[in-house]
C-alpha cells in the first residue's frame, strides 16, 4: 500500500479549515503564510486573488521542505471588489464602515484563487469568481453590525457565513468560495493529485 500524502494547509483560517473538514478532509498541518497581500499598482482583482493564492502555497511548499515535511500544500486567497476596485480585509470599524456603505443596495465580486502546490513543487491553480448582491442596509443594521466584530479581517468588511449572511439577496457562483475556500474546485484539484479526498468520508453519518 501506497503511504497517505500528506496534506498541509497553507492558512491559519478557522473557516478554511471548517470548510474542508466539512468536506471530510484533515490536513496533517497548518502551516499559515504569514506575508504582504498589498495590490501592486493597478493591480485587477481576479490577478490578487490568484498571485497570492500561488505565493502562499508555493513559500509554504519551501518552508515544509527546508523542515523536512513536504507533502501536498493547499492555499487559498479571497478577494471582494466593486468593479476594479479592491476593498480592504478591515481592521478598523472606519474601514468596516467603508466597505459596508459600498456595498449596500448592489452587487459585487469575490474572486478566490486556489493554489495547491504538488510534491515536485509544481503549482495547480483555479480561480473561482462569484457575484453577490447585498440588500439596502439601514443606519441601525450596519451600526449594530459594526459593533457586533464579525467584520474583522474578513475581505469586504463581512462574513457571510455569519449574521452578514441575512444582507445577501442573491448570490451567484460558489458559496464556500464567498467564505474562503470553494469546495468543489479544491476536492478536484485533491484528487487530480493522487489525494484519497474520501478517505475521512466512512462513519460520517450522525
């Protein structure tokens, strides 16, 4: 028998790693890839979203080797825009506030590119984009929504599988890519590499 690849996750993302083991996948590793996701001057959404998505995998693939664990690298970046605009992942409420006004009563983009660097160091790549339309926000939703946190850090100033889930009002594409990881996309890109995407699937039932 052949020995399990080993799967290493290339984020310190809690909702990528529920994401994926809502598929009925364990990575072995977090390895998070802590590096500068600032946009190059007129940088498109859609080429952030999949350069830092390959940057990440492929310094995480180096880092693995150099300590002597190498395996199947996974990393993923997300990317809200309005037109060619890029919105920021807030860590302030003025940013959140922005962001939020912005996208209030129209649609939007969210690109997330995947990357999934293989044993021989070669990068496999997908880019999944999905449209997403937002209700009008009144003054008193986007305050309380301000001062509930959930937008912290997250691309766009929001979380949709949290209570910014209630604005959407028409979504088009891929959910999980929304939340940070498109689960279809990624299980195929698995399994194109010899990963046994089912191996956590028996006793699932509960």
């Amino acid at each position: 028998m052949s020995e399990k690849l080993k799967l290493i996750l290339a984020s310190g993302s809690p909702r990528r790693l529920a994401l994926l083991n809502q598929a009925g996948i364990t990575p072995d590793l977090l390895m998070p890839a802590d590096m500068d996701e600032t946009p190059e001057r007129g940088e498109l959404p859609r080429r952030l979203a999949q350069r830092l998505a390959t940057a990440k995998g492929e310094l995480v693939a180096a880092r693995a080797r150099e300590a002597g664990t190498p395996g199947l690298v996974l990393a993923a970046d997300t990317v809200v825009a309005v037109g060619r605009r890029i919105l920021p992942k807030p860590d302030i409420q003025e940013e959140a506030d922005a962001c939020l006004r912005l996208l209030s009563g129209r649609g939007h983009r969210v690109y997330t590119g995947i990357c999934l660097v293989d044993q021989n160091g070669y990068s496999h790549t997908r880019l999944v984009e999905t449209r997403v339309r937002f209700k009008r926000l009144s003054g008193m939703e986007l305050a309380d929504y301000l001062a509930c946190g959930e937008w912290r850090g997250k691309a766009g100033g929001y979380a949709i599988q949290g209570i910014a889930g209630s604005f959407v009002l028409k979504l088009v594409g891929s959910y999980t890519g929304v939340v940070g990881l498109p689960l279809s996309e990624t299980v195929s890109l698995l399994a194109g590499q010899g990963y046994d995407v089912r191996a956590g699937w028996a006793g699932c039932a509960t």
